[in-house]
C-alpha cells in the first residue's frame, strides 16, 4: 500500500484564524491525502491532537469520526468540552472525509472494502505517525451508523467503543457470533422524530435485549426534543460520556445516593475498576473525599461528615485545608452538633497555625464556647 499524505494547514474545515495584535492563527489540526488500494482513490483524513502532544511523552486515544466533512470539528470540540471537567482523558481526533454520492456505497454495499481500507491502511497509518494508545473508538451518524454498529461487533479486537445515531442495525447472526475477552462499548441514540431510522434502531435494540452479548456494555438513549439533522452533536457528546463513564472522580447529589450505590464498598470498587482501565493505584482520589466531607457539611449529615472525616482524614493534610478558613468552618460544624473535643481541636489549630487571620474573633468566641459546654 502506498500512503501519499500532504501537510495542509489553512485548509478547510482544519483552520480559524482570528484578528490578533500579532495576527498569529489558531490550527485546529493537519489534512492527510491517503492513497487507497482498497478503495482505488484519494481519501482526505483530518487530524487533530491535543495541546501540548508535541511536548508529552504519553500516548492517546483515537476518535475515528465517519462523515468527518460534517462531523470532524464537533468531536474536536465535543471532547475539548469535556476535558475541562476531566470527564474523558486528552484525545487524537480523526476526520474521514466523505461526499454524499459515495458514502452509501462505501456504508452499505461496498463496507466489506471500506472496513479493509479502515483496518488495514487507516489504523496503521495513524498508529505509525501518531502517538496513540491503540485505543480505538468510532462514531457514525445516519448510513455510517448501521456501518458502524456492524464493525463493532465484528472487529472488536480494532475497536473498543462505538457511538452511533440516527440509525444502527445488526442481525441476530451477527449479535450471536459477537465473542471477545475485553470490554467493548456501544453507544446508540435517537429519537422519534426521526421517523425514517428509528424503527431499525428500535429493532436492533430489541436483538440487543434478547441476546445480550457478553462483555457487549451497550445503552440505548431516546432524544426525542431532537431531530435527524441535530441528534449526532448530543449523541457524541453522551457516547463519550458513556464510553468513559468510570474516567473521573465520583460525584453524588445526596448521602442517601451514597448509600443506595453501596457507600464505601461502591467507592472501592468504583476505583478498583477505573484502574484497571485507566491505571492508577485503585485508591479513591482526593476530589471524590473532598466531596464526599462537602456533600456531609451541606446537608447538615453529622453522622456520615464525622464518617468521611475518619475515613478520609489523609485529605485533611492536604494543601486545600491548609487554612484558618477551613479550621474555623470545621469548629463551628462540630460545635453546632456538640462535639466539643473536636471543635476545640480545630480551633485550637487555627488560632494557632493561622494568627491574625480574619476568622480570629470566631475563632476565638468559639473555642470559649466549646470548652464552657464540653465542662
């Protein structure tokens, strides 16, 4: 296979340029021209990657998007978007390109060719030039949706997680001779209003229910407030949310969540796996703690805040406690539920560590007020 690639910048889809005082420009990513066998013709791929890949020694995962003359800068942003809260790790993101009067073709009739190109010429090109993880994930919209449901199921040494919308189907046959060792992950999504696909996204789910794949984790989402043209956006922002659904910390909206999901068993096990699939030491993180002692404090829960504060008293000594504010805030919780050695351990602690800090007269009226009542 002869791979012909051409570095352009500036070129469409691939470029925005701003007015700055030094009228220096924003590169979204590079264009490749990737010569066929398979498919006897010139593809154009487009290739984003993360800031500071230049500088990193680490590799990144792969987000293939079909139909990337539409779709390519939405993952871009999409992923960007949900790095801020670390919801998904730093990731290269691959456009292919495609026209209207082929891409049936190439999803339908002629897919056979079309995954040869993907797997054989695509795959390795990127993972020769690009510092990934051979970590693989495909999203599809429309035709490239039931193009994509099939491949996830019959490749899924290639790929580990696929996101489709606005269509996805596969047999029973195909559903039943689905085998792999390792987790792979299905995404689909839709919504009534798309009256032309979602009967066979609704069949397909169906074939999904009867036959339930081992180590297939797959969710089936309805958006019914959208319509064809606009569900791939949410549906590739939900897919990479589920897809990394264990990637960051833990959040709760209530201790009675906390306790229904299996407190700190739920919490062990939740970090356990996320290890595994990440790396990492299994340990429940510090923003998890700081949560979790955050959500007590909140809704007034002594019980499960002198919990967490036990169990998670190694986040105390942590940079974030590192204050008068924090000292005082603890005493007065403690005061306020008549645990006088505590409120008076911290604030004795931060009249101490923190002299004239602007929690001093608090401080100081609530150590007095402490050590009357615990006499």
């Amino acid at each position: 296979m002869r791979l012909l690639y051409v570095f352009i910048t500036c070129s469409f889809l691939t470029t925005i340029c701003l007015a700055q005082e030094n009228n220096s420009q924003i590169t979204i990513g590079i264009n490749h021209i990737i010569k066929s066998s398979n498919l006897n013709e010139e593809r154009v791929i487009q290739v984003y990657t993360p800031d500071g890949y230049s500088e990193s020694e680490q590799n990144y995962p792969v987000l293939y998007i079909l139909d990337g003359q539409q779709y390519f800068l939405s993952g871009v942003s999409i992923q960007e978007a949900l790095r801020t809260p670390r919801e998904i790790p730093k990731m290269i993101v691959v456009g292919i390109a495609d026209n209207e009067s082929s891409r049936w073709t190439w999803f339908g009739d002629e897919k056979e060719k079309f995954s040869n190109f993907l797997i054989d010429e695509l795959l390795p090109f990127i993972n020769s030039n690009y510092k990934t993880n051979k970590e693989h994930i495909i999203f599809g919209w429309e035709g490239a949706a039931y193009y994509a449901s099939e491949l996830i199921l019959k490749h899924p040494e290639v790929f580990n997680g696929a996101i489709i919308s606005n269509g996805g189907y596969a047999s029973k046959e195909i559903v039943k001779d689905f085998n792999t060792t390792k987790a792979t992950y299905l995404y689909m999504a839709n919504s009534k209003k798309d009256i032309y696909n979602i009967g066979y996204t609704e069949e397909f789910h169906k074939v999904l229910k009867e036959h339930n794949p081992k180590n297939l984790i797959w969710k089936y989402d309805l958006h019914n407030d959208e319509i064809h043209e606009s569900l791939a956006h949410l549906a590739l922002y939900k897919g990479l949310k589920f897809y990394y659904h264990n990637y960051n910390s833990l959040a709760f909206e209530s201790i009675q969540q906390y306790i229904e999901l299996g407190g700190m068993d739920y919490l062990n096990t939740y970090f356990s796996e996320r290890a595994k699939r990440f790396g990492g030491n299994g340990t429940i993180d510090n923003s998890t703690k700081n949560g979790l002692i955050w959500l007590a404090w909140n809704r007034d829960n002594f019980e499960y805040f002198n919990l967490f504060m036990t169990e998670f008293k190694d986040v105390l000594t942590t940079k974030r406690y590192d204050s008068a504010y924090w000292q005082n805030r603890f005493g007065q919780f403690y005061l306020k539920h008549k645990d006088y050695q505590n409120a008076i351990k911290y604030f004795n602690t931060g009249l101490t560590k923190y002299p004239s800090s602007r929690f001093e007269k608090q401080m100081k009226k609530g150590l007095i007020d402490a050590k009357s009542r615990k006499d």
